[in-house]
C-alpha cells in the first residue's frame, strides 16, 4: 500500500482543526490506516518556533522561514515519527500546514522568490498530493480569534490576515502547475464542508468502483 500526504492549509480562525477531526473520524470509519501531524513539529527547532509564533521571542522574518525550513526537514525524515517513514508504511499523512503557510505568513515581510527559493529542499523531498485550503472572510476568522481563550499566534490582525489570505493565492498562481491545491469555501455549514472536502479526497485514498 502507498501511503499519501495531505496538507491542510488556511488563515488563522478558518477552522482546519475542525475539518481535521471531521476527516479524522470519517477515515476511522473507514478503516484507513493514517496519522495527523501539525507543523512546526515537537522537535526543539520546532518547539522554539511556538515559541516565536506566540510571541514570547522575537526574530526576523528571514530567521523564522530559515527555522521552519529545518524544522520541516527534520519532521519528514525522523525515523520515529517523520513524514516519509510513515509514508513508506503505507499510511496516509493529514498534516496541519506544510510549506504553502510559510509562503504566506512569512513573505509577508519577504520576497515571494525568497521563500519559495528557500523552501526548494523541502519541496523536492515531498509535495503533498493535494494541499486543502480553506478560504474564508478574514474579517470573521477575526472574531473567531479574538473568542479563543488560548494563545494568540504571530501577525494576528484583520489586515495581515487578508495580506496573508492574499499572499496564500499569489504562491498557488506561482506553483500551479506543480501542486494540486483544492480551494475549499470555508463560510459554509461545518458538515458541508467536510462532506466536500472528503468527496475531492476519497479517490486519492480509495480505489474506484
């Protein structure tokens, strides 16, 4: 069996932790063999990274792409609990981000050809079969945000959300044709959502009838 990867991708408050649930317990009931990862990783670049995401320290938007980078490195070739191991066992990958959020969060600040320069490595180590973006009114994932009672992440605010949101469709232009990006109308019932996002999934994971 051939295990496949899936990014979840989207501005903050749009709701991925949802739909990974959703789809979590939809591919429970039908037994497929997966894991769910987030990025960044456990790792320490990776718990350094929460760190600078929650804003406990400060650094450079140079520096942060730079961490994630290595950060991502280590995440997809760990042999206890990396990406591609897990791939090579046959088992489907659901990661909470890959390298299209440090394409927008963090070039935000940077040259797009910067980032994408700086990500080749990670990108030809492995690019997900299809990377599901939500997309929803940065103005309401706002409220979500400000309706959390847990940390606030890095660029929180309703105008670097829309530059992210619109950072997010400059990289899928760019990569068109190397990436299968599946954009996903996030403003809608939660269900509905989820019912969509795994009929666009299911002929990755299931064989035709």
């Amino acid at each position: 069996m051939e295990g496949r990867f899936i990014a979840f991708e989207g501005i903050d408050g749009c709701g991925k932790g949802t739909q990974m649930e959703l789809l979590r317990r939809r591919m429970t009931e039908e037994a497929l063999p997966f894991v769910m990862t987030r990025e960044p990783s456990d790792s320490p670049i990776g718990a350094l990274l929460h760190q600078i995401m929650i804003g406990r320290i400060r650094t450079t938007p140079e520096a942060i792409a730079a961490l994630f980078v290595a950060d991502r490195l280590d995440h997809l070739e760990n042999p206890v609990n990396g990406i591609l191991p897990a791939l090579d066992k046959g088992l489907h990958v659901i990661s909470d981000r890959y390298y299209f959020s440090s394409f927008a969060y963090q070039s935000v600040d940077l040259p797009m050809e910067w980032i994408i320069s700086a990500h080749e490595i990670v990108r030809k180590k492995l690019r997900p079969a299809a990377t599901v973006f939500l997309d929803v009114d940065p103005e309401v994932t706002m409220g979500r945000i400000e309706e959390r009672a847990g940390t606030r992440e890095l660029f929180e605010n309703k105008e670097r959300l829309l530059r992210t949101r619109e950072r997010y469709f400059e990289a899928f232009a760019r990569l068109k044709e190397e990436e299968t990006v599946l954009v996903i109308d996030g403003m809608r019932d939660r269900e509905v959502i989820a019912e969509e996002i795994w009929e666009r999934l299911r002929p990755l994971f299931l064989p035709a009838d």
